[in-house]
C-alpha cells in the first residue's frame, strides 16, 4: 500500500516519500542531534512548529518549504554555504527517477535497511549482499575506475550492508544470478571456490537463470517495503537510478514473473553450484572437503 500523508503542517507539501527524500530526512536529524540538544519535540517548540512537523520531515514523509530549511539549519548551526548545498541537493527529494553517483552509498544502504522483502537480477556479477570479502575487492581492483586508496573504504561498506541479512527481521530476498557471473574468471581460483561455498549455503535464497537465457540483458532490484511504495534500482559504473514511477515498478514486477518461469529451482541452483566447484577444484587442483 502506498505510503500517502495526510495534510501536513503548513509550508509542507504532501507527497510520496522516496528513497531519496527518507536518506536526506535522516541526514536532518543526525543534523540536529549533533548539532544541538533538543529532541524532535524541543526543535518543534523552538522553531515554533507542530511537533508532528519536525518527525515528518525528519522521516522524508513530506516536503519541506525553502524557508522551513533554512529555519531547521540555521536553528542547528549551519552556515548560508551549508544551508544552500543542501537546499540544492533536497530539491529533487522528491522525484519519482533520480539517480546519484556510484560513490554515493547511503541512500541504498538506508534503502535496503527499511525495505522487507528485495528480489534481484545480476547478470555479470554476485549479488552483493552474497559476496565475499575478497569478491568484492577484486571486483573494485579489476575495474580499475576506483582510486586505489578508496576501495578498502567501498568493501568494508559493502560487507556492512550484509548485516541485514543477519537481522531477526530480515527482509525477504530472492537473488536471481545469470550463470555467466558464475563462469567470469574473477580473482583467484581458491578466492572463486568461496565465492561458490558462500552461494551454495545461500541456495534457499538464491537462483540460477540458464546461460542460454540471454534475453535478460540489465541488473535490477526490486524492493518493497512495509509502508512506503516500491522500488526499482539499477546500477552501473557511472550512476546508481533510483526509480519509483508506476511503470518502472510494474516492469519490474514482469522480469520477476519471466525469471521465476525459466530459472533453476533451488535445488538445479544447487547441483550447479557443485557443477562449477567440482569443475574449479578438476581445473586448479584447489583442495577442500567433500560437498557431496
């Protein structure tokens, strides 16, 4: 169900909130808890608002006026230079597309965090949130586009993001993975084996889409949330989208229902798995224990 707001306080417009509106919301607030004493309710008082104003913003549940930034900034301290780079950034809060830079990784962590169940395609790569430590470094090394004193910054974010998945309330997930991120020749051949074990403990989680399924060309997920609308989500090397249109959202829902047609069952996903570990282990000679 849509998350649609009541009619907010004044100088507020209702809307949608998105992934984006949600990230900058919760920027305010870790603004105002370092930057000051109060409590929600103490900045309401002050600023002479609703209390149910300061949460909502704070939320990214509404819309913020120009002058209700400038009033919540300037309240917590912050210089006209501040205030105006983050007006500049909060303008497009809202959109239903919007998309960031690859470095820019909190809107998908904080996104991933609320989202209850997540569903997605990767066609040249592991998922992230199943890869290993070493998988991923090597992926950041071999792409040869981050600066090298930046990547250990990007794994260890990487392996953070995972921890919601060790969450008690762990959001429902389903990895579809194309069999051709399974043959890329990435790393070493021990550091290939773990990233093989870690999907083969992961298999009820996780399915294989056939190599000669080529019609699926792009990665994408799809996540769904308790209380907020869907989203899709695309990466690439130069942007992170970010999609909430009801189109985009039904698309995607389209692509899941193709790939739970033709993909392999948990079990196939499985027997593939040992496929290409018994085949590394014929090809390399890397020890390790029966799997059988």
């Amino acid at each position: 169900m849509e998350w649609i707001q009541a009619l907010p306080s004044k100088g507020m417009t209702a809307t949608i909130s998105t992934p984006y509106s949600r990230c900058l919301g919760d920027e305010l607030r870790r603004v105002r808890e370092t930057c000051t004493s109060f409590t929600g309710r103490a900045m309401a008082v002050q600023l002479g608002w609703d209390p149910s104003k300061v949460s909502d913003i704070e939320l990214g549940k509404v819309r913020a006026s120009e002058i209700d930034l400038v009033q919540y900034l300037a309240t917590c301290g912050k210089d006209i230079d501040f205030v105006n780079e983050f007006r500049s950034r909060y303008y497009n809060a809202f959109d239903r597309f919007f998309a960031q830079v690859p470095d820019e990784l909190r809107t998908l962590a904080m996104t991933e965090a609320m989202a209850t169940k997540i569903i997605s395609l990767d066609i040249m790569t592991v998922p992230g949130l199943v890869q290993v430590e070493g998988y991923t470094r090597e992926l950041f090394v071999d792409s040869h586009i981050e600066a090298p004193e930046d990547i250990e910054k990007f794994v260890r974010a990487r392996m953070e993001r995972q921890a919601i998945l060790r969450r008690p309330n762990r959001p429902e997930c389903l990895f579809y993975v194309h069999e051709l991120a399974l043959r890329m020749p990435l790393g070493s051949a021990s550091l290939r084996e773990d990233q093989y074990l870690r999907l083969l403990f992961n298999t009820h989680i996780l399915r294989i889409v056939p190599a000669h399924m080529t019609a699926f060309r792009s990665p994408c997920v799809l996540y769904e949330f308790e209380k907020a609308s869907s989203v899709v989500y695309c990466e690439t090397d130069m942007a992170k989208v970010f999609a909430q249109d009801n189109t985009a959202v039904a698309r995607a829902k389209r692509l899941f229902q193709r790939l739970d047609a033709v993909a392999l069952d948990e079990e196939q996903s499985r027997s593939k798995l040992m496929e290409c570990i018994s085949g590394l282990r014929e090809d390399s000679d890397v020890p390790g224990t029966d799997l059988a």
